[in-house]
C-alpha cells in the first residue's frame, strides 16, 4: 500500500514537472543564433514586422540572418542580413563616407541604394538606429535638390525620403546655396529620413549587394 502511494506521488510529481516545462519553455528548441553570436532573436523574421515608411507593414518582404555573409567587409563586428531578397552588411564603426565605399566594394556591393519604400524599410529592419551612410551621393548642381544619384550611377532618382519638416527641410547644402558643401547622404538617427552632410564626417555605413 505504501509502495502505491509512493508511485502516486512521483506520478503527480512529472505531471506537475511536464506542465511547468510546458509553462515557460523548457520544452522548447533553443532560439537560433543570430550574427552576433547571441541567441535573442530567431534567424527568419516575420515580413509583417517590416515597416514602411508611409506606416504600412513590408508585405512579402523577408528578412532572413542566415543566408549573406560578412566574408570581405572590413568592420570589428559587422551584421549581415537578407531582406527583400537583397543582403545586407552593416558596420557601426564611424569612417568617412569614401572609407565606408570602400569596404562595401571589398565585400562585393556598394553603399546601401535605397530605390524604393521596401528598401528603405529594410534599412532600419538592419540597422534599427544610429546614424549610417547610404550610397546617394550628388555631383555639382546650382541647386541642392537636383543630381542626386546611387553611388554616382548618374541615373535620375525615382524614390526619395528625403527629411521634409520646417527649418531642417533636405538636402539643404548646409545653407542653402549649392556650393559643393554636403555632397554625401545618410539617414538620420532614430529614423528613416535622408539628410545630406559633408563627405568627410564619420558615422556608420550599410552596404548592398546586387543592382
């Protein structure tokens, strides 16, 4: 009689132990690494977290941590990252924007060419903050607006998120006067607005492969 009782007791106990495992997650694979190394996140990302800048979601874009490489890129820790179809490498360490061309080459792409609103969604899906170079650069103009190409391709653009709000209003040449002043682009901190500035200041770069 006691030897049941004991069986009952160990039973109940595996009931409990099964639940509890169940409960928080003890049951569950371990969570895929990401580039870094860490495990925070999974490697495949679900298209709806992708959001677009009109506050649309990304539609059947994809962002996936396994499929690029970082193999060329020149930076301590950079990401590399599939989305849209397109990779992606990211490098936070602050370089000139004519450094940060280079290393993009190195890798096998070139700054990040953000021709439309998934791509530019996509950026701060790789980067989520800080201030990066992308690959608009602009040859001299008599207006600060106009001549702005992908990495000097010399095509006219057709997608532009440049900033619009008051006083701070986009690509201003610092002035306002195109006199060769800020002939390099990057998109703001904490946001996904395109500002230009000067080539030679220092911020961190994204670079893509492919057209």
């Amino acid at each position: 009689m006691a030897t049941m009782g004991c069986y009952r007791v160990i039973a109940t106990a595996m009931c409990v132990f099964c639940a509890c495992a169940n409960l928080f997650g003890f049951d569950e694979p371990s969570p895929l690494a990401i580039p870094d190394g860490s495990a925070d996140a999974p490697m495949g990302v679900n298209a709806d977290a992708v959001t677009l800048p009109d506050g649309s979601t990304g539609g059947d874009i994809t962002v996936d941590a396994s499929a690029c490489s970082t193999t060329g890129v020149v930076c301590a820790r950079p990401i590399a990252i599939e989305c849209g179809g397109t990779c992606w490498v990211a490098c936070s360490e602050p370089v000139a924007q004519a450094v940060a061309a280079q290393r993009c080459v190195a890798w096998g792409g070139k700054l990040a060419r953000l021709t439309d609103a998934a791509r530019d969604a996509c950026l701060r899906t790789v980067v989520p903050a800080g201030e990066v170079w992308i690959g608009l650069e602009q040859a001299l103009a008599d207006d600060p607006f106009e001549h702005w190409t992908w990495n000097s391709d010399g095509l006219a653009l057709t997608f532009a998120n440049f900033e619009t709000s008051g006083s701070g209003a986009q690509p201003d040449d610092l002035d306002r006067i195109e006199n060769g002043q800020e002939q390099c682009a990057f998109v703001a901190a904490g946001r996904s607005r395109w500002s230009d500035t000067s080539c030679g200041d220092v911020r961190g770069f994204a670079c893509t492969d492919g057209p």
